[in-house]
C-alpha cells in the first residue's frame, strides 16, 4: 500500500509459489525493487533489487524519513488516477500467468463501495486471509486501509476450519471476506463479532447463506481482476431466496450480450461485458491479449468494455430491479478454492 501512496504500482507475490513462477512474474512486469523481510530473502530471484525491511541497516535508514503523508512534491512524478494502482498475476491460457494492471481510479471505486455497501469505519476489523497473489488480498487491504479500520492478519499457516475461526473469535473480527468453500469449513457458532461477511470467487450455494445469513450482513460478490476485483454484488442474502451475483457496483456498468454484440432481453442467457470507470489498463507486455479481451464498446459515446467469458442471465429480484444469476463459463477456465485456473496452461505444463 505503501508503494502505490508513493506513485509506483506494487505487484504481490506469494512467497510460497514455485520459484520460476516467482521468476517470471517479476521478470515480466520488470519490477526494479522488490520488498521482503530476511526470513524470505533466501528463496528470492536475483532478478530485481531487494529491500529487507528488518534488515537492521535498512530500519535505520527508514528511521530518517519523515512520516507525514505524502503529496506530489515528494515524488518524482505526478500521480494520476489512471496509473497503475497495483499488477496482480493470473492464470494465463498460454502456459505464462498474464499481468492485470489495475489503476488508482478502479481502486477508489471499490473502496467507495466497500464502504458503504459493507459499513465499514475506523471501528471495525477486518480479516486479512487471503493470498497475496490472490486479488481478494487486495480486496481486503482496500476494505480497511480506506475506512481508517483495522487490518487483522491471519498467519499463513492458517486454512480455514477450527483454526480460522479461532482466530476471527480471539481477535473480535468484525469484517470478512472468504471462497465459499473456506467458509464451508467455518463454524459459524461463536463468532459474535463478526458482522459482516462477503463471499466470492465461486459459486455460493444456498445452504451456506442458511448457515451464515442470519444475525448478520452476508453478501454475495462477483468480479474479474480485469474490472477491479469487485464489479457486482448483492445485498444482505436472505436464506430461501435465490442466491444471485447481485447488480452493478460503484464505477461499473453491466451488459449481457449474445455473439452479434447485441443485449439479450431478461431472462435469456448471455456473455457479461463490464463497461466503466473500474476497467483495468489491460495486461502487462500483452497488446494481443489485451486487445482480444478489452474489446471496443458499441454502445453510447463508446470506449472499452471487458469480455468476461462468464455467461450470465437478468432475473427478476423480488424486491427492486433484475439482478444477475452465473450460469458458468464460455471457455475452458475453472475457478479451485476461489482461484482462476485456464487449463490451458496445465496443458502446457505436461507438453
């Protein structure tokens, strides 16, 4: 967080992936400096310039710098709201994981949102559980950082079940986000303080809003990395109601579109496009792909809008406009424990 308030985009990296991969994805990006802490330094690339933050030299030198916020005059260069926010890595259909550069103003949307649509404030905790190379860590980071809250961090060595729940009821966690499956493994007994708990990444099946749902705010949330991370999602889930992917959120328009580009009416199945403000700049060092998967809009005063690949349906809500219900996929992609997977690359792994 602190990289991109300085002007730079900052790109995590999970140190617990392979080494190559590791490799590639600060290789592809070109990342010049790299920040770790010496207990991880070992099992680094050479391949950029590494600051240890406890690394006693380095402690010291931060020690000097003044910790007012920042503001243009101490960068090196204006910050606009369209430059890259951060880079986060996903499954690529090629064999090589594809670069998503996110901007500041995609970032400001989603905190707008996340704030308001899940009540967030300087009171509450919010649960940081997620992979670093997993946008949902960014979803998180944002869902506290920008409401004043407090970020509680999970040990890495923590899954999900009995351990996780001992973990958001010892340290009175208010806000979480989690996949549908690690929430399957919680007991959702005991957890007192916990408020307010979003889902996404998969498919959330009626019975878990059964479990979850009551005495509390329970949303279902739906987003691509290409459309900052969150670009619909519901209100509080009621158990025995359909469980859909809710309607559009701040800095985002929806379309449901058949193969001629053209809206399909409510009810009838469809691709979703994402259009707005919330689009991504595209994919590092990948003009073909980008161009492939960020098409030209047809509609109004143009621009860009995202080809998801997810293949949806308007219903009719029982309480206000259509929402979107998921049908599934286009193409061969597949989500593991909340994770995009093209299994394209598997096959190119085995080749």
């Amino acid at each position: 967080w602190a990289v991109a308030k300085a002007g730079a985009a900052f790109v995590p990296v999970d140190p617990g992936y392979p080494a190559d991969r590791i490799a590639f994805m600060l290789g592809d990006c070109g990342a010049p400096i790299g920040i770790t802490t010496a207990a991880l330094r070992e099992g680094l690339p050479e391949c950029t310039q590494w600051i240890v933050l406890d690394d006693d030299a380095v402690v010291e030198g931060l020690a000097s710098y003044s910790p007012e916020p920042l503001d243009d005059s101490d960068r090196t260069g204006v910050l606009s709201v369209d430059h890259p926010a951060y880079v986060i890595y996903t499954s690529g259909s090629t064999g090589r994981p594809k670069g998503v550069a996110v901007t500041h103003r995609g970032v400001v949307n989603l905190a707008a949102d996340e704030r308001d649509r899940l009540v967030v404030s300087s009171g509450s905790r919010v649960l940081h559980f997620a992979s670093p190379s997993f946008d949902a860590s960014v979803f998180e980071l944002v869902m506290a950082v920008c409401a004043g809250a407090t970020l509680v961090v999970a040990p890495s060595s923590v899954f999900g079940g009995s351990e996780l729940a001992e973990f958001v009821a010892e340290h009175e966690v208010s806000h979480a986000f989690c996949t549908p499956a690690a929430l399957a493994s919680l007991d959702h007994r005991g957890l007192d303080h916990l408020k307010t708990v979003v889902v996404a990444g998969d498919v959330c099946p009626p019975e878990l809003v059964s479990r979850w749902a009551p005495g509390r705010v329970m949303v279902n949330a739906y987003g691509p990395s290409e459309t900052t991370i969150m670009s619909s999602a519901t209100g509080p889930l009621v158990p025995g109601q359909p469980v859909s992917v809710g309607s559009p959120t701040v800095g985002v328009d929806l379309v449901v579109l058949d193969q001629r580009l053209r809206p399909v009416p409510v009810g009838v199945r469809g691709e979703l496009y994402v259009l707005g403000s919330s689009l991504a700049r595209g994919y590092v060092h990948r003009a073909g792909l980008t161009a492939g998967r960020f098409v030209a809009c047809p509609f109004g005063s143009g621009g860009r809008m995202y080809r998801t690949g997810d293949v949806v349906r308007w219903v009719t809500a029982p309480d206000g406009p259509p929402v979107l219900e998921f049908l599934g996929r286009s193409d061969f992609q597949v989500k593991i424990r909340g994770f995009r997977i093209e299994l394209g690359e598997i096959d190119a792994a085995l080749a």
